[in-house]
C-alpha cells in the first residue's frame, strides 16, 4: 500500500517575513492514488505524529515548492538524446536566467524518449536553503521536492490554464508555467484565453505527478547525502541467528559426551555379557577384564602372552640393526628373558631405552662375549 502526505511549502518571502497569515501550508493526504484527508493548517503535524511508528505511518512526504520561487519552462530538442537534451535544457536556461549564475539552483529533467518536452525549473540556493531548513526544524525530511508549477497539466491548443493549487493560482501555457499576476497574464497570453483548470481535473494531475515526479529540485548540491541504516528487521534477524549459533556451538559438545557415554555404557555391558558367556559374573566391566585377563595370565595367554613383550622387543630392535637375539624364554608370569649381542653397548642400550619409553620393566645384565661381541641378559614385564 503506497501512503504519500504532500506538503506545500510556504514562499521564501513569507518564511522571511515572519508571516504567520501565510506559515500554515496547504497539505493533503494521499493513499493508494485516493486523497483522504486534506486541508490548510496544522493538523497535518498531528496526524504525521500519531502514525508515527504504527502500521498507517506515511511511507513518502512529498515537498511541493510555490510558482512564485520556482518557475518551469518546458525546453524541445528533437533530435538530442533524453540525457543530451536535459543537459542542452540546464545550459540553455542558465544562458537566459536572470541574475548570478552561481546562486541559481537549475534542475532539468530527463524525458523518456528522444523529442519529448524537457521541464526545466529555476530556483536559488537561497530558496533551497531555507526549505529544507524550515522541514528540519519540524524534524521533516522530504523524499523529493517538487515544483508545484510542474503538476499543471498543459492546456488545450491556443489556450492557457489558470489553476489553483495549495492557495497559489498558476498560469500554464504552452511551454511555461508560473505564478500569475492580473496584470501580466493578458500581456502574456496575448489573444490566447486564459481558461480555469477543473479542481477535479487539477487534484488528477497532481497525483499523476506526485507519483512520477517529473524533475526533483533535491539533486545536484542539494541530492541528500546516502545514510547508511541497519534495517531493525535484519538487525533482530542477526541476533536470532547469533544466538542459534551459540545455542548450536554449546550442544555440540553436549551431544558429542552424551554419544561417549552412551557407547562408553554399550561397550560396558557387551564386556559384561561377553564375561558372562564365559561363566564369569561381575557387577561391571571394570571386574569382569580384571576376571579374565587373571584367568588368561594362569593360562599363559592374555596381555601376559609371549606375543606381547615379544612383539615390543621386535619393534625397539627396528631402529638398532646391529643389535641380534641370542636366546629368547617366556614365563607363564609374563616375564620375557633374552640375550641381546651387538657390536656396541650403545646399541643395545638403544633397545633398552625404546622398551623403557613404552613402559615396560627392564632389567639388563652386561658382559663381553668371547667372539668380541657385547652381550647383555635381559628381562621384560610383559604388563607395563
């Protein structure tokens, strides 16, 4: 739903002035195309107020400045481009206007095809700033301001308009639009006559130009500077998805622990009914490996087997190839005896030092062997 509130702004000279008679604008309410609410006071302020921030909130406020500061003049080129034409527009008027050139504010705008009319309006600096400052005073910030001479329709052929718009009474003509004065309208119109404007037909064209303004006196100088704003609909967006990835980033690990001690507890009971197969009842899994690593070491196997300090002898050999085994026993205990031989005491200690690194006891017994060789008795703890 598209809701405009249009706003005359009151003549420079008024705002100069101090002229209270003519401080209260002229202003209506548009939604959707349809005017709804109107008039010429400050019951627009209070109406702006209480929409402030609730869902019937204006979504535009549409400035239009008087014909008395602001007249437009309609510019053809037929062969020029739409852009070539209005920059063609702005130098011509500037060449015509009255007045210093740096203190003119000149805005053309920009037709759609190539030979169409380009609107050109002349203002000053001075007007602009007195405008926009009198909106922010009422901390008012116009979407676009628009010249109230632009929204005159064109009149019939060899004819001229007189409108009234927002208290001011406009003469439009074939190519130009201005404040009128009962003493120059005939001696501009000429023999042509000088017909009323329908008000129906009047409100008509003013919304057709509210909605696509033809030129925007808020450009050049005066084009409001981009803001940037955090748009609270992404900003609540972005703390909704903040805390979910907190909220994720915690039950991560809660879930992983809870996924350990969930195996952790099948592993557990598997060892209990694997303990059980075998005839062993334990409350736990702890008991039950403790019941059948007992029972496998009075068997000669289990983690007391000849195959696990062996296989641990074999691997710290890797690393010493000069080092060689002699003679090689295994206990029912666990214990492995064996005679290491080796060119060096250096080498075999290098064996010792690897079975010591993963833990295992170690008692060495050095001596000479009669080849030259240096042999050294060892035992190792099969349990580290």
């Amino acid at each position: 739903m598209s809701r405009t509130l249009i706003l005359w702004l009151p003549p420079v000279a008024a705002l100069d002035g101090k002229d209270d008679a003519l401080l209260h604008p002229a202003w209506l309410r548009a939604d959707d195309g349809v005017i709804v609410d109107s008039g010429q006071d400050e019951g627009w302020i209070d109406a702006r107020e209480r929409a402030a921030g609730a869902a019937d909130a204006d979504d535009r406020l549409i400035a239009l400045a008087p014909a008395i500061d602001v007249p437009i003049r309609w510019r053809r080129y037929p062969d020029a481009a739409p852009a070539q034409a209005a920059a063609a527009a702005r130098i011509d008027t500037l060449r015509d206007s009255l007045g210093e050139g740096a203190l003119l504010h000149i805005v053309a705008g920009e037709p759609a095809t190539t030979g169409q009319e380009v609107p050109v309006a002349v203002t000053t600096h001075a007007a602009m700033a007195v405008w926009t400052g009198w909106l922010a005073e009422r901390g008012l910030s116009a979407d676009a301001i628009i010249p109230a001479a632009a929204a005159v329709p064109p009149p019939e052929a060899e004819s001229l308009w007189r409108a009234e718009l927002g208290g001011e009474h406009i003469v439009r003509s074939a190519d130009r639009a201005y404040v009128s004065d009962p003493a120059l309208d005939p001696l501009i119109a000429a023999s042509h006559p000088v017909l009323p404007l329908a008000a129906d037909r009047m409100r008509e064209a003013l919304l057709l130009t509210v909605a696509a303004p033809p030129l925007d006196l808020l450009s050049g100088a005066w084009k409001p500077k981009r803001r940037w704003a955090l748009d609270p609909a992404l900003v609540r967006l972005a703390k909704r998805l903040a805390i979910a990835l907190v909220a994720v980033s915690l039950l991560i690990p809660v879930v992983h622990m809870l996924r350990v001690a969930s195996d952790t507890r099948r592993a557990d009971a598997a060892v209990v009914a694997m303990a059980k197969s075998a005839g062993i009842n334990a409350p736990d899994a702890t008991t039950a490996e403790a019941e059948i690593d007992r029972r496998l070491a009075a068997a000669g196997g289990g983690p007391l087997a000849f195959s696990v300090p062996a296989s641990a002898l074999y691997a710290a050999m890797r690393d010493a190839p000069g080092v060689s085994i002699r003679s090689l026993s295994h206990r029912t205990d666990g214990t492995l005896t064996t005679m290491l031989a080796a060119p060096r005491v250096e080498d075999i200690n290098q064996v010792l030092l690897a079975l010591q690194a993963r833990g295992y006891r170690i008692t060495a017994q050095p001596m000479a062997g009669s080849d030259g060789q240096q042999l050294a008795n060892i035992t190792i703890r099969a349990v580290p």
